[in-house]
C-alpha cells in the first residue's frame, strides 16, 4: 500500500512537472524560478539529485582522463545533468532524447562546449582579439561563436576565459586578454554579452562560464597548473575585476581554475567560492569545476581520498562536477554518513536547474536541434567577412624600417618562405572548437587571391619545420628568394605549442626557424617577416636584423585573408599589444604597470649600479604593453585637462589632437594612463584608465575626450578598504604605454 502511495506521488509529481514544462513561458522573478525549482526538488531522489550535479564528456575532445565511457547509460539512469564536448543537431538530440524520454523526471541536459574563439568560423586567438582593442568586433564576434554553436545544439560555452596574466611562458596566455586588468574587464563583460545577448531563452544565445576562478595566469615560473601564491592585495587588485565584470555583466557559471591559491586550492577554496564569490559579489549562478579538479585536491594533498575531495569541494561552493564523477560515486554516502548535508547538495542542483529554466530547456529541450538551422547559419559569407576584418584588426605591426611594408602593389615576384606560410591546422590556434583545418585560409593562400588582382608571381617554400633541426631545405628558399622582388617569411610557433599544457621556458624562435631567418635576411632584399604564434615572443635577434615584422598570432579560418589585405595595404594595421614582449626569459614576469621601486633607474643616473636593474639586460621591454605601429604616423599635441584640481564629486575632462601625419586613413588607439603619484601603499607607475580607438583620415586631426572621476581611482588602501586617497596624479595619453604626453592633477 506504502509502495502504491508513493508511486502515485511520482506520477501526479511528473504530471506536475510535465504541466510545468508546457506552460513554462517567460519566468521573470526569482521567487517564480524558485517556486518551480522547489517543486521539481520534491519530487526528485537524492540519487537524480546527484546526477544533476555530474558533467561528463562525451568524449569527442578530451584535456585528460576520459571517466565516463558508458555515460549514455549514465543519462538514461538519471546520473547525469549536462556533457560536454558533444556537438551536431544529431548526436545532440539523441543525448538530450535519452534525458527528456527515457528518464523518469524527463530534465534535461546542458551541452557544455569550449567555444573560446568561434565555432565553426574561427577567430583569432582572444590574445589576438584583445590587440584589436575593439570591444564591439570582439562582441559581434561572440554573437557568431554563440548562433553557430546553438545551431550545433550546444547551449553552455565555457567562455570567456578572463585570467590575467603577466607571463609569457604560460602557454593560456593565448586564451586571454593580455596583462592588464582593466582591459581585461571590459573585454571579459563584451563577451559575457555577447555570448548571452539580450534573451537567454533565445535559441541562438549560450550561457557564458567564466573561468577559471581564480588566478589561473599567476602559476609559479609560468608552469601550467602549477602553485599560485600571492598577496590578497595583489589578488584583488590585479587579478580578481576581471572576473567579477563578467558576473556583473550577467555570466551565469563560473569554472574553478586548477591551481591553489595561497595553500588551498580553488576547487576546495571557502573562502573564494562562498565567502567572495557569492557573499561579497553575490554571484546566483552555478558553478562547475575545471575537468577532473575535484579528484585532483587529493594529489594537492588537501583530501585524503575521492570522498574527502567531493565533501571539501562541495561545502567550498562547487555544484557541478565536470568528469571526475566524484559527486557521483560518493555524495550519496557522505550524506548518509552526515559529513554533508542535503540543504548544500539541494542548493546546488537548484542553481544548476535554474540556468536549465532559464535557457528555457523544460519549454523545449529541443530547442538547439534544428536542422535548418545547422544548415544555414554555419560559415555565412557575413561571419567569414568578419572574421577576415578581425584579422586584420587583430595583427600589430611591431616594426617597419623603410616602410618595406606595404608591400608595392606594383611588385612582380613575391616568395613565401617559413613553415607556416601553408599550415591550415596550424592558422585554427589552439582551443579551435569544431573548427575544420579544411575551413582555413593559410597566408598562402591569401597571397595567391591577391595575386589576382595585382598580377604578381608567387612561390612558396617552406624552407624547414617549426622545430625540426634540419636545414635541408634552406637551399630552395634562398634560391626562391633570390629569384623574388619581395620575400614574406612565415615564421613561429605551431598552434598547439600555447593553450593548455603549453607552458615554454624558451619563448624565443625555434632555432632552426632563426637560422633559416638569419640566411634569408642576409640576402638584404625586402624581408617580412609574418610572425604566427600564441604568447610574446623573445625577439632580440630578428628586432635587430628584420626589416619588418608583422605579429600575426593565430588569425583562424580567415587568417590568410586578413593578413594578405594587410601587407598591400587593403587594411591599414591598428592593433596594439596587450601582452608585454620581454627582451629575454630572464625579464619575466614583466609588465608595464610595475612599481617604482625605492631605487629606480632615471634618466639623470642611468648607469649608476645601485638601482634597481639589471647588470645584461634592461629593464624596459622590447615592444611594450600598448605598442603597435601604422602604415601612416601619428602626432599627439595639447593635452589638456579642465581643471588643475577636482573634488571627490567632479569629472575631470581630458583632451589631447591627434593628427594623421603620414599617407594612409588609419585608426589609432588613443591611450589613457594615470600614476598615483603618493599613496598610504605603492602604485604602479601606470595604469590604464581608459582608452578610444579612432579613425582618422590622412592630414586630418581628431580631439579625444577622456573623463576621470575618483572613482576611477580606487585602489585597495592600507586597510585594504577600496577607495581613492586625495592627493596628487599625473596623466598620460599616447600612442602605448611608453610614449606620450603627460599632465598631472590634484584630487583634493
Ligand atoms: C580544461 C581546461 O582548463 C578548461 O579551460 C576547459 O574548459 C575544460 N578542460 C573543458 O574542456
């Protein structure tokens, strides 16, 4: 009889559910979410609970161990709340069929994918990306990442990734905004936007995931995964914002990041996940681990066993659990044993629930399943034109002597030499989704087009391998240089040597690649050099002899394209640096907003050796944060500022002429920096503060408008209370962090 009464429970409780879902239109408060939620929580087992809280692969790409090879059994058990690395309306709909038909609730998936620069159409790497400075390109591109992954049946991006980073040896530098904080916040919330757009229940948006929480791009020596140990100054000053604008800008999920920070690690951190992330900032998302990172708090030596390291993980504040199955296999007993409690395992598949409401999944699980759809909204002739434009804007120009470039469209013979003039996988970058080497256009074969239109001839070798020591083929590429009018070198790192387990000691150019570069240059006829790669590089060498070189990282399936329209000047290079380029290994980390030091090099002693430097090396960089040259050139003049002193309540207004002074119609970044000149702690000696990116026309000049109010000026003070400190400031607008024009005001 007890039997027959809980069964009837079940199947009113499932025609509860199943009315929810039909009449679930647009739910608009939280208390309606949460009403629904409670209802489906009552009618679910701790054992369907659980599976909600278990993410697992479907194994199409996997970044380490596979655990899960029956989870097809797994979803039609109930065990299983999302996958990831599933895409194609097919395979889809039969995974999300399993959930919604064959299971007794009927709830269905998330489709988690990392969709980190396009889908199908690749951009350029998002270090790239940031280099365009160009927040509304990189949000259009986000919108054509998220319509071309919907179309494929995903719903769950793990993007953006916002981890700041101040060095090049980490091989994820590739995935993020560069060095700086500020720009990596206001890129971290485009994309969050652009990705989740205006209506999540739009069937052409994603849920964003913000990783990887936190101080991932802070390893010790640069070593993937390895220890983060800093100052919570330094955390909260240079690390955390970016995060927290791409929560304030609506990201639903936060992926925890492998490293410790300070001794605990993220996965198992109190303190980030519930005091921070939710009490300070108030995140209501849900959020997931970083693959297997629950396992893997017991090597970190912080949980004795898989039971210890779920309990940990989940009483820090993390729900989902991306492929280690540790909630899956051992919640149910810690729940019994009382080490966790079912209020935390019940807040957790609540918020996980309620980002499936919110895509609108109980209205129709189906919804990313439309054939139609994948068939028409994939590689569109608009999403290739932007991302052949992203390309272009993408690329910085890091040096140009004689104006080699660009090159004469009256030119008769071009040679392509390097390894990666005709590398289609290589041009996808790392973190390439479902983008198809097939898709790519290589250098190339961007060359090729453009032979069409100014008739010239062009032969390719490749002259050696990106790191294979032989120099067997040098003998055809000099000879096909010495045969050509203007020779382009394709020179660099292979797209998997940065992302993921990519971290180098030697960031210079492979060896064989310089010699080859050294015997070509010697030729001493007009050399580009057309650099591929996913971090700064150490260029000493190539700074010294090149002519010119072109910085063009991994530009994706329209790389060959965008950066043929930039050597003959059929686009005109914008793009700044956002990465530091270090003179050496031994330099990093480097970064331009540094502290002063108590004994700085300055201009009046700069031998003298008590000072803060070095005795081989400068301590300036190669090519500093914000660098980047033009075909044109640029004169900024009259800075000015409305006033000499401003209270706590004014805006200051910043003005300063920029003037085309060359022959090209051109953008420019216009950058503002400011220094807080004394302060109850140290600041660095710049910060970024703003910056405009304007067109302007050749022999025109622009005003730029900058305003400052002393909010922009907080900082984390003595007391490490966030606030500003009256006092004196001094304000810089140029063309990069080393160059420009200065002023200075009182905030009183
Ligand atoms: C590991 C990576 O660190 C993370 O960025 C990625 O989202 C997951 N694997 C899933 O592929």
């Amino acid at each position: 009889m007890k039997i027959k009464f809980t069964y009837l429970i079940i199947f009113l409780g499932a025609l509860l559910l199943q009315a929810c879902n039909r009449t679930q239109t647009k739910l608009q408060t939280d208390s309606e979410w949460q009403s629904k939620i409670d209802s489906l929580l009552e009618l679910m087992t701790i054992d369907e609970k659980i599976g909600q809280l278990n993410l697992l692969t479907s194994g199409w790409d996997v970044t380490g161990p596979n655990m899960s090879e029956n989870y097809q059994q797994l979803i039609k058990e109930g065990k299983v709340g999302g996958i990831f690395n599933a895409f194609t309306v097919k395979y889809i709909s039969e995974l999300q069929r399993l959930a919604v038909e064959e299971t007794r609730l009927g709830i269905p998936l998330l489709f988690g994918y990392d969709v980190i620069h396009g889908h199908r159409t690749i951009f350029p790497i998002p270090l790239a990306q940031s280099c365009s400075w160009d927040l509304a390109l990189i949000e259009q591109s986000e919108q054509v990442a998220a319509r071309e992954a919907s179309a494929e049946g995903i719903n769950w991006t793990f993007a953006p990734m916002v981890d700041i980073s101040r060095d090049p040896r980490w091989g994820r530098v590739s995935e993020g905004a560069g060095e700086d904080t500020w720009l990596g916040s206001q890129i971290g919330a485009v994309r969050v936007r652009g990705f989740q757009g205006t209506d999540l229940s739009a069937n052409n948006t994603l849920i964003s995931c913000v990783k990887h929480f936190a101080a991932y791009g802070a390893p010790q020596a640069g070593r993937d995964y390895h220890t983060v140990d800093m100052s919570e100054r330094s955390l909260r000053e240079w690390y955390l914002p970016p995060y927290k604008a791409a929560i304030d800008a609506g990201a639903v999920s936060v992926m925890t990041s492998f490293n410790e920070i300070n001794g605990v690690p993220a996965t198992s951190n109190h303190w980030l996940y519930t005091d921070l992330l939710r009490g300070e900032w108030g995140f209501e998302g849900f959020t997931v681990t970083d693959y297997s990172s629950i396992y893997e708090l017991i090597p970190h030596g912080v949980a004795a066993d898989s039971a210890m390291a779920g309990e940990l993980a989940l009483k820090a504040g993390i729900d989902m659990d991306m492929q280690a199955t540790v909630y899956q296999n051992h919640l149910k007993q810690s729940v019994e044993k009382g080490t966790v409690t079912m209020q935390k395992i019940d807040a957790a598949v609540s918020r996980i629930i309620k980002a499936k409401y919110r895509l609108g999944l109980f209205d129709d699980p189906y919804k990313y399943c439309n054939l139609e759809r994948e068939k028409t909204e994939i590689l569109t002739p608009e999403s290739q034109a932007l991302a052949r434009d992203f390309v272009s804007k993408s690329c910085v120009l890091l040096k140009n002597d004689r104006q080699t470039l660009p090159i004469p469209k009256t030119v008769k013979k071009i040679a392509l030499i390097g390894p990666l003039g005709n590398s289609k996988v290589d041009m996808l970058g790392n973190w390439s989704a479902a983008g198809r080497a097939e898709d790519c256009v290589t250098l190339y074969e961007g060359l090729q087009e453009k032979s069409l239109s100014y008739h010239f001839s062009l032969s390719y070798e490749k002259g050696c391998d990106v790191l294979d020591a032989s120099t067997a083929g040098f003998a055809k590429a000099i000879q096909a240089a010495k045969n050509a009018d203007y020779i382009v070198l394709a020179l660099g790192e292979h797209g998997n040597m940065s992302g993921e387990a990519a971290s180098r000691t030697d960031i210079g150019l492979p060896e064989v690649q310089q010699k080859l570069a050294d015997a070509i240059i010697a030729l001493k006829k007009p050399v580009v050099v057309v650099l591929f790669n996913g971090r700064p590089l150490t260029l000493n060498e190539l700074d010294a002899t090149a002519p010119a070189i072109l910085e063009a990282w991994f530009g994706g399936t329209q790389a060959g394209n965008g950066i043929a329209d930039l050597l003959f000047a059929d686009a005109i290079p914008s793009g700044k640096l956002t990465m530091t380029f270090p003179h050496s290994v031994g330099q990093i980390p480097i970064h331009y907003n540094m502290k002063n030091t108590g004994r700085p090099v300055t201009p009046d002693n700069p031998d003298y050796k008590y000072k803060s430097r070095y005795i081989d090396s400068p301590n300036e960089a190669l090519y500093p944060f914000g660098y980047g040259l033009s075909y044109t050139t640029f004169e900024y003049k009259d800075l000015m500022l409305n006033a000499k002193n401003i209270s706590a309540a004014d805006t200051l207004q910043i003005t300063v002429e920029v003037s085309n002074t060359g022959n090209f119609d051109a953008h420019e970044v216009v950058q503002l920096y400011i220094r807080d000149v004394v302060g109850s702690v140290t600041r660095p000696v710049k910060e970024l503060k703003g910056f405009e990116k304007v067109y302007i026309p050749k022999n025109e000049s622009v005003k730029v408008n900058f305003k400052i109010s002393a909010n922009d000026l907080r900082f984390y003070n003595l007391k490490m209370d966030y606030t500003f400190e009256p006092g004196f400031f001094k304000v810089f607008v140029g063309p990069n962090s080393a160059e420009g024009l200065s002023e200075s005001f009182e905030l009183r």
